[in-house]
C-alpha cells in the first residue's frame, strides 16, 4: 500500500465542520421556509403575485449575482473574516423581514438577506477545502455540507410550520438570530483564517461586470417566464451578454482575475455545474408547488404540511450522505445517473397526481429530493476539487451560484408556468358568472381565491384547484424531462471521473 502524504483532519477540524453546518443549515432553510408561510404572510401583506414570486426568489437570484465577488473576497481579505462579517449582516436583515410591514419592505429584506448570504456559502465550502486535504475526508466533509443544506431546504417547511402553529409569520426570520450569535462566538475558536497568497487587490471592474452580466439574465429569466417575449426582454439579453463577454475577456488578461477562467478547462468541473444548475431548477420548482398544492389543495395546516415533507427530508439526507460514500467504490457519474433515474420516476408521479392524493405527492416528492441530495454533494465535491486552494473561493462561489440560481429560476420558471396554465384552465372550467370582483380574485391564483374563502363558492375553489392541480402535472412534465437529459449528460461527461480517491493510495476509511 502506498504510504499517505497529504494530512488528515482531526478532532477540532470535525468540529469546525459542525461550525460551519450552522450557516449552511441556516441558509438551505431561508430557500424553503416561506413555501409554507407564504399563504400566511399572503393575508397579512396582500402582495400581488408579481410580488408574491420577488419574495420568493429575490433572494437567491441576488444571492447568484453577488456569490463570484464574495468568494474572491474572502480569498483576497479572508475566508472566516468574511464569513463573520456577512452572518452579522445576515442576522440583522432577518429582523428586518420578520417585522416587514408591506410586500415591499419584506422584498427589499429578502434583497439583503441574499446579498449577505452570498457571503456564506463560498467561505464555508472555501474552509472546508482547507480544513479536509485528504480527498477522501474531503468528499464525506462536503457531503455532511450538502446535507447540511439539503436538511435546511427540508426542514424549512416543518420549522414554518411549527411557527405559525404559535406565532405569526416573521417568527420564521428570526431562527436566524440565535443560530447566527452561535455562529459568530465559536468560529474564532475552531476555524483557521485562510487568504490565498499573492491574491492582489480586487477588481471593481470586473464586480461590475460580473453584476451586469448576472442581474440582466436575472431579469430575463423572471420576465419571459412572466410575461413574455418584448423588447425589454431583447434589450436586457444584449446587455447581460455583452458584459459577459467583457467579463470573460476582461479575467483572461488580469493577473489576479475575479473568477479564474482556466477553471473551465477542466471537463468534470463544467460538466458538474450545467448539472447543478439544471438538476436545481426542477427541484426549485417543484418543491414551490408542492408545499403549495398540500395546503391549498388538500387543505393542510402548516404544521400538517411541514410534518407531510418529513419523508422527503429523509430521502435527501440518505442520498446526500450516502452517496460520497457509495462514490468511492462507484464513478460519481454512474452514482448521479442511478439517483437522477430515481428522481425522474419521481417527477412522473407528480405528473399524473389529481386533487386528493396527497400521499402519492409526497412520494414523488421524495423520490425528487433523492436525486438532489445525491448532485448536490457529489457535484459541489467535484467543482471544489477541481481548484486549486488558493482558488477553492472562487469555485465554491461557481458551485453555489448555480445552485442558488438554479432554485431562483425553477420558482420562477415553474411557478410562472403553472400560474399561466392555471388561468388558462380556470377559465375554462367555470361556467358559470360570478362578480367582476370575485372573477378577478379567481383568476389571479388558487392562493387568492382560497384566502377569499366565504365570497368564493366552494364549488369554484374546487374547480380552482383542479386547475393548480392540472399546472403542477405540466410542470412535473418539463422538471422531469430536463431530469432525464441531465442523467444522459452525466453518464457521458462524468464517465472519465474515477471513483472518490481512487489511486491516491488512501483506501482507509473516513
């Protein structure tokens, strides 16, 4: 056997990872929390359904926009600096949103929470590749990771739930505050500071760039799923890729680039960020209606609808742990390809569900949720191994901006898509005339229609979630076949990937 030269993480590098679970729980949580609280919230603040979806997916789209300049940041100024400084900014913007009074102010808090978060995520996985040098310690540290998140997406909605079971909706925002004061006390004690050598200073042009490639795309995105092809659309699109361009040319000439551009060449590093990133929408999505559909189709309670997602958090934690590990005997792209299939029958339950079939959803949720933990950790463990430390910043910044904005754009995508059906379908299916008003409230959403409940005839609101029903089975369509095209791409573009530490003579266990 050949002799082990790279070091072993111990007891206080364990420790440091459990540190660093705290804020990746914390913010796979903020992506989730509201699926159940928004029906709640909906009453309080009456936001229309524009700005029902900005309160839903500001904040992981600003989250993608800004995740390239703070993962540079924290190579250049300090990985576990900038992690205590962007949990300070993240716990007070939670308490703005929790004590949001209007739809406005609450999307401007979740704009902040984003931006904040976007300090996180990069600093945390950045530590991790720093703390676990042994590839195979490496690759179980960063599946506890992508649990970590993954069990903060599933929870989400048991802990809104449970909230609004005893206080009002802006209790789910402040779970952040005491998570967040844990966070700051211990991370001095137990992680290792770390800036990348020779970093240079940052590039505020390049900030720019990145910014004004990243938010028009954003805005296409969120329009055309809204509203449409136009000429804001047309003109949007142009800017967002002429800057990309000047980005990309801009770091092929820098000495200290924001994002190193040579990352790219490597085959399994972009081929395991397409699969984030398209694997990420139809979950996002997915998991929007879903939480949606349990209770206002099925009239569930939030603590009835939090408790109903329990088995897919399961699902998830077993394939985000599992995984690594079963990669270690079995090529990462093999492992991907047997989980996506997993999923994919999933999405095909959720196609065919009715009104009434609850158990059946949450099935096919679970098995959905399998195939994301299983990318999620074997994904993230091949982009931050593909870099160099000193630029294991940036790739965790490339990691989590596709994932972030993965989630984003399946609510959007999805959510608008299923909204459209649904009026199309709403439309179709009632007959008789009811007052412009109600009409109005009807049309606009299953959510509106149920929170008017008393001034819509109950047989209106079943009609009303038949249509929602008829949406999300459209949606599970789409979500599914992108599913199956990702797993075709995996087992062609992963299949040269050898199984976890394959070859570096570390056959030990963790």
């Amino acid at each position: 056997m050949v002799a082990v030269t790279t070091p072993r993480a111990g007891v206080k590098e364990w420790v440091g990872l459990g540190v660093l679970a705290l804020p990746t729980l914390l913010l796979g949580l903020d992506v989730t929390v509201l699926y159940l609280v928004l029906p709640t919230l909906a009453v309080d603040l009456t936001p229309s359904s524009t700005q029902t979806l900005w309160i839903m997916d500001v904040y992981g789209f600003l989250i993608a926009g800004f995740l390239i300049t703070m993962g540079t940041l924290g190579d250049r100024v300090g990985r576990r600096r900038l992690l205590m400084i962007g949990a300070a900014a993240f716990g007070a913007a939670s308490i703005v949103a929790a004590f949001a009074d209007s739809a406005e102010m609450l999307i401007a808090a979740r704009a902040a929470l984003g931006i904040a978060g976007a300090t996180l995520m990069p600093s945390t996985l950045a530590l991790i590749g720093n703390m676990f040098v042994d590839v195979r310690q490496r690759g179980l540290a960063i599946g506890v990771w992508a649990t970590m998140f993954a069990l903060g997406m599933a929870v989400g909605p048991l802990v809104g739930g449970a909230l609004l079971a005893h206080f009002w909706w802006g209790s789910a925002f402040l779970v952040a505050v005491p998570v967040i004061a844990v966070l700051l006390v211990s991370a001095p004690l137990v992680l290792p500071e770390y800036r990348a050598p020779r970093a240079g200073r940052i590039d505020l042009a390049s900030v720019a760039l990145s910014l004004a490639a990243i938010l028009p795309t954003v805005y296409v995105v969120k329009h055309v799923a809204a509203q449409g092809f136009d000429t804001r659309v047309a003109a949007a699109s142009v800017l967002g890729l002429a800057c990309a361009v000047l980005f990309v040319r801009r770091q092929l000439v820098l000495e200290s680039p924001l994002l190193d551009m040579k990352l790219f060449a490597d085959r399994a590093f972009t081929a395991a960020l397409s699969i984030l990133l398209v694997g990420l929408v139809g979950v996002g999505g997915v998991m929007f209606l879903v939480t949606q559909y349990m209770q206002l189709v099925e009239g569930m309670s939030p603590t009835e609808a939090g408790l109903w997602m329990g088995p897919p958090a399961l699902a998830m934690l077993a394939a985000a742990i599992g995984t690594p590990l079963v990669a270690r005997r079995v090529r990462p792209g093999t492992t991907m390809v047997a989980t996506l299939a997993v999923s994919a029958v999933g999405y095909i339950l959720l196609a065919g569900l009715n009104p009434g079939e609850a158990v059946t959803a949450v099935v096919g949720f679970a098995l959905v949720y399998l195939g994301l933990g299983a990318i999620a950790a074997l994904g993230t463990d091949i982009v931050v191994g593909a870099a160099p430390p000193r630029k294991a910043g940036s790739a965790a910044a490339m990691s989590e901006m596709m994932q972030e904005l993965g989630v984003a754009a399946g609510v959007a995508l999805l959510g608008s898509l299923t909204t459209a059906l649904y009026r199309t379908q709403i439309d179709e299916r009632i007959v008789e005339p009811l007052p412009p008003d109600t009409a109005a409230t009807v049309h606009d959403s299953l959510s509106a229609a149920v929170s008017a409940r008393g001034q819509v005839p109950d047989a209106v609101i079943q009609d009303a979630a038949a249509a929602f029903t008829a949406g999300l089975n459209v949606a599970a369509v789409v979500a599914g076949t992108a599913i199956v095209a990702v797993a075709v791409f995996a087992a062609v573009s992963l299949r040269h990937v050898q199984p976890i530490g394959a070859g570096r003579g570390d056959d030990h266990g963790p």
